[in-house]
C-alpha cells in the first residue's frame, strides 16, 4: 500500500483555480486538434506536396493513433499494478512520459522538407505521444470526485484552457505570418512546445487519483494476469461492451458528427479564404481562425448553462448558429462582395462563439457516461470509455482531412500553383465553396437531430446516481420506485432487472 503522503493519492479540494490547474492540459488538446485539422493541412501544401498527399498524412497518422488509442485505455486502467503505477499513479505516469517525449519530437514536423514521408513518421510519433497524454488525463474527473457539480467545474475549467489553447495557436501563427517570416511556422512549433510542456506540467501537478485502500489493492492483486491474446482479445470485448450504453452511444454519435463538421470547416477554411477571396493579405485565414479567442467567451457562458438548462439546449444553441454562419461564408463569396474582410471576421466571430459550445459540451457529459456504466456492470470502466472516444474522433477526424485532400485534388485543385494569390481559375473556386460548405452542414445537421434525443442531463444523472449510492449501500433491486425505473431504463437502454449484475464486470 502506498503511504498516504504520495500526493497523487491525496484527495484536495475542488475550486476553480485547482479545476484551471487540472484544464491546462487542454491547451494541447484544444490547440493540437485545431493544428491538425487548421494548420497541418496548409502547411503541406506550402512544402509542394498535393492535397491528396497532404490529406493522407492526416488521414493514414490519426488511424496509426486510433488503434493504439483503443488499447491504451485499458493499459492505464490497470497500470496500478505495476510498481511504477502505484508510486506514479496509473494515469499521471503515462501524463508526465508523454510530456517528456513530446519536448522532443513536435518541434520536428516543422522543419521545411519536401518528402510527406517525412511529415508522415514525424506526425504518427507525435498523436501517440499526445494520446499517451491526453487517455489518462481525460479520466480524472472521474478519478476526482463524484459530484455532479464539482465535475463540472473540473470539466468547464478544461473547456475554457481548450478554447484558450485554440486561440493561442492561431495568434501565434497570425502574428508570425503577418511579418513574412519565411521560418514562421517553425517559430511558431517551437513556442507553441514550450506553451503546451508548461502546461501538461502544471495540470500533473495539480490533479490526483483515486486512493488505492488496502481493499482495493487486494481486489487487483486477485486478478488474474492475461496474456497477449488474451489481453487484447477482453479488450476489444470490453470496447464492444460500450455500445450496449444507450447514452453513450447517442453521446458518440454527437460527438463525432459535430466535431468531424468542425474539422471539415478548420481543414479547408484557409484554401477557401485565400483561393475564393482573391488578393486578401496572407495572414486573414489564421486571423479568422484567431478569433477562437471568442470562444472562451461562449464558454464561461456555457459552464453556467450546462447546468441551468442542460446539454440539449447547448447543442441547440451551437449547431443552429454554425449552420446560419456556413450560410453566411458562402453567400458572402457568391454575392461577390468587395472589401469582404469585415463580414467576414463578423461571421468568423458567430462561427467561434458557437465551436466554444459545439467543443465545450461533450466532454462535460462525458464524466457521467461511466456512471451509466456502473450501474450496468458494476465496473470501474472510465478509461474504456475514454479510450473508445478517442479511437473514434481520431477515426474521424482522418477522414474529414482525407476526403477534403481527395476532394480538392478531384477538382483540379494544384497546392503549387493555386494558395498564390490571383491564380485560381472561378470553377476551381466554385468547387473549394461547395465542398467548404456541404461536409460541415450535412454533418452538423444530423448531430442536431440526434442531440434533440438526448436525455442524459443534471436531473436524471441525480436519479442514476442516487439509485447507484442505494444499490452499493446494499439496498433492494425490488424497491426501485417507478419513476427511477423509468429514467434508468431511458439512460441504459435495458431493463432494469438486467441492470446492476451480482457480480461486477471489470
């Protein structure tokens, strides 16, 4: 048993600068999921090499990190029984190894090189690391506390570093371009390093785990240990397992189809702004990008309305204004509007006012996923989930950035060519609006209909969890009132006799 003076298993209590210590991880988060699907592509593209290619780098690295993702959960869940998970922590070692590999190897996918092999390797090292990273730290609410409220302030503090993060990686690099620094995107990955190691420090500083009590190790030392097969053939049962979770399998939906929208609008936003937009400066596509910064905003106000009126209404209020914004980009190019610049930064801002909230609200319904779980499986199964998650929007995520490669190259876009300002032909122009604006609507669309399904909220995850807190208390599965019967059986999808096994799953 660990002394109760390790740190990492020493329970603190929960205030908002503690929750902005646990959030600044998301600085990488936030900012690494913008540079890939706002920064990467282009960037590519300025070293000659095609879209398809430039796409395929994207695409081919993030199923690289799915797969691994998919096992990695489940190696942090039971790391505690190594000698390095009980000292460390079995989240916070794999927090502080990755922040160490990451020191090293980001700085190199910004050096100039002609070769997308070369960008290909660099960039399938750097979303292993990075999920070594952000797998474990995504379960710590979890691992904190179990109060509703409390993780919301842990997860809307990370949703504000996360806007932040974005912001800050689109002023560095609109800073840097605005000066024709010909080595502005290497400046730019050198800072943006030091930014992100700082931060992945402070937040493993500022977070622990749950106590490991005598009870709990000896329920892990009596585990059998799997083999190889064995191990990866339970761990992809245990995957599979997840969709059997009503709840979550409407939150994946949403999550994906949102966030994947949003990656098709990042990815092809520059080659939009630059190409249809003929002769406005070289900086505006990381300008508009910029005013992520606004999203911070529309973050602060979503902590309080996540919990006055729930996530439903937040995916509401975030699609239906992304959808107005799409509208407005392309009516903005097809009226042919001179001196364009300032509709659009007015568009730019609704845009990123309602990606603070399209971003900020899955992973504050995410720590309650778990509890859905429990009552299913008895498990402690938060690292699963988290890892399926990850598995999936990186799936996604490859395909977004691939198809738009694929697209634009389908088109006759040329990256050599055509990013110069003045030499892109109006069809080519016609084709990078229609493809800009049908793959985030279509995408956005469904979520918004899937999210008007959604009942897992305040109210209800208060009955889950009372109902939980009365069955481990050793309470009767027969003295379920109706009403909690109902809402139990709505979150999980099953009947409540099914629910709650004798024994646990784990």
């Amino acid at each position: 048993m660990e002394k109760k003076t390790n740190w990492v298993y020493t329970p603190k209590e929960i205030t908002v600068k503690r929750g902005i210590g646990f959030g600044l991880t998301d600085l990488m988060g936030g900012g690494w999921n913008n540079i890939v699907s706002g920064v990467i592509f282009v960037f590519v593209m300025s070293q000659g090499i095609s879209p398809a290619l430039a796409g395929a780098i994207t695409g081919i690295g993030r199923i690289f990190d799915a797969l691994f993702s998919l096992f990695f959960g489940a190696i942090t869940d039971g790391f505690y029984r190594t000698k390095l998970g009980r000292k460390f922590g079995r989240r916070h070692f794999f927090i502080l190894l990755g922040g160490i590999l990451f020191m090293v190897v980001f700085p190199l996918f910004w050096v100039k090189a002609t070769n997308w092999i070369y960008y290909l390797i660099v960039y399938i090292a750097i979303e292993l690391i990075i999920a070594m990273i952000l797998i474990p730290w995504e379960t710590l609410p979890t691992e904190m506390t179990t109060d509703y409220r409390l993780r919301t302030v842990l997860s809307g503090s990370r949703m504000f570093i996360s806007a932040t993060g974005t912001a800050i990686v689109f002023l560095v690099l609109a800073a840097l371009k605005h000066t024709n620094n010909p080595n502005a995107y290497l400046i730019t990955g050198i800072i943006w390093t030091i930014i992100f190691v700082l931060a992945i420090f402070i937040s493993y500083r500022s977070t622990w785990e749950r106590p490991l009590t005598p009870e709990f190790i000896k329920e892990l030392e009596s585990r059998p240990k799997l083999s190889i097969t064995e191990f990866m053939s339970k761990t992809v049962k245990d995957y599979f397992s997840t969709f059997k979770n009503k709840s979550f399998r409407k939150h994946l939906a949403i999550y994906l189809l949102s966030f994947t929208g949003k990656d098709f609008y990042s990815t092809l936003l520059p080659t939009f702004i630059v190409c249809a937009f003929q002769g406005v400066s070289a900086d505006l596509p990381w300008t508009l990008q910029a005013l992520s910064i606004f999203g911070i905003l529309s973050t602060l106000a979503a902590a309080k309305l996540m919990i006055t009126h729930g996530p439903r209404f937040l995916y509401s209020l975030s699609y239906i204004t992304i959808l107005i914004t799409m509208i407005g980009y392309t009516l903005t190019w097809f009226l042919h509007i001179k001196n364009p610049i300032v509709i659009l930064i007015v568009i730019s801002v609704f845009y990123q006012l309602a990606r603070g909230i399209l971003e900020f609200t899955p992973w504050n319904v995410f720590p309650f996923i778990p509890d859905v779980d429990r009552i299913m499986t008895r498990g402690d199964r938060a690292g699963i989930y988290a890892a399926v998650m990850t598995f999936f929007r990186k799936s996604t995520g490859a395909v977004a950035s691939w198809i738009a490669g694929i697209l634009l190259a389908e088109i006759g876009f040329n990256s050599k060519t055509m990013l110069a300002f003045g030499s892109t032909p109006h069809g080519i122009q016609a084709g990078i609006t229609v493809i800009f604006f049908i793959g985030p609507v279509a995408l956005i669309v469904w979520a918004l209909i899937l999210a008007g399904k959604f009942k897992l909220n305040k109210q209800t995850h208060a009955v889950l969890k009372a109902e939980i807190e009365r069955l481990e208390n050793g309470g009767s599965k027969k003295d379920v009132t109706p009403e909690t019967k109902a809402v139990v059986e709505e979150l999980t999808g099953h009947p409540y006799e099914k629910l709650w096994p004798d024994e646990p799953e784990i």
